[in-house]
C-alpha cells in the first residue's frame, strides 16, 4: 500500500498492493494497522454504497456538524471525484482538486472531515462505497453548488448532470457554512 499527497493538505490517494493472475485479482482495501503505518489511525461507523448512472453528479456534500471523514473507492465504472477544502483555517480554504477513481485503478481517496465532496459518475452502472468516520446526520448536510463559477470546478461533462433535486438547490460557495 502507498501513500500520495495531493495538492491539498490532509487528502490522501491510496495506492493498494494488487495481486493478479489469470483467475482475477485479490487487494485488501481496509487494514486498519496498514492504514495507521501509513499515518491514517481512521475509526469508521458507517458504510455506504451507490451505483450511478453515467452522468449523475452527486454532491458536493459536507455536515456542518457531525463531520465525517470518507474513504472512498469504486468497484463498478469511474467516476470524477472532487474535494472542496472548507476549513477557513486552512491555506488552501476553497479550493478544490478532482481525482478519477475507477474499477480499473482500484485507487482509494481519503476526504477528512472539513470538506465538501461529491463525484460525477463517468459510466452506467458505477458504483461507489465509501466509509465514513460519523453518522449521516441529515439536519446537519449541507450541499455546495456543483457549477459554482466563483469554486470553477472544472468537470469531465458533456451537457448538464443529472441532479437530486436537493443537489439542484445547493447554495453557491460565498453563501456556505463553513469549518473553522
């Protein structure tokens, strides 16, 4: 397993160890010793997991309270996932990097809590899962607008997503609450 920094302090790519042969491959995912080697000591709560069709944007969600740390990877398609740092205190507040996390590249994304995340799915039937730190707590979700011009998230889409009509409504980036 490998460790990469990202151009945002505190998001990690995860690299894992495969295994392959002709009969397919094997990888551990989630070692919770392995992980704190690699100085992530994560405890987990929740698991989730959605299959998208291709072009459904989901997020860019965060709880303003409760605030959860993801590990996200996908083991159906892609998908084009973006990180929005919103930790006033940071260097890097509002700013944001996108990663493609595929079936293919087996690559995991560590999202600490303090920041938006959501994912554009790149093909039919993607799925996603990803393990969260706290529990969804729904009155305390908010969402980011997707095509904030202020955030100019610069998204793989042809045409308009396909949105839930809360992420429809989300508010733009000067409007957020946001972490200390």
């Amino acid at each position: 397993m490998r460790l990469v920094d990202t151009s945002i302090a505190d998001i990690k790519i995860i690299e894992p160890e495969v295994f392959g042969d002709d009969r397919g491959f094997f990888y551990e995912s989630w070692n919770e010793a392995r992980f704190a080697e690699l100085g992530l000591e994560l405890k987990f709560v929740q698991d989730n997991h959605s299959r998208s069709a291709k072009g459904v944007l989901r997020g860019l969600h965060y709880q303003i309270q409760k605030p959860q740390g993801k590990l996200v990877r996908v083991v159906a398609g892609s998908i084009y996932d973006v990180v929005i740092d919103l930790r006033k205190s940071s260097p890097t507040f509002g700013k944001w990097e996108g990663f493609t996390l595929s079936e293919e590249n087996r690559n995991l994304l560590w999202v600490p809590p303090g920041f938006a995340h959501g994912f554009l799915s790149l093909e039919d039937r993607t799925e996603v899962l990803y393990r969260c730190t706290d529990f969804y707590a729904p009155e305390h979700e908010r969402s980011l607008l997707w095509n904030d011009a202020e955030l100019g998230i610069d998204w793989p889409l042809d045409g308009e997503p396909l949105l839930s009509d809360k992420d429809a409504a989300a508010v733009a980036f000067a409007q957020a609450e946001t972490f200390i």
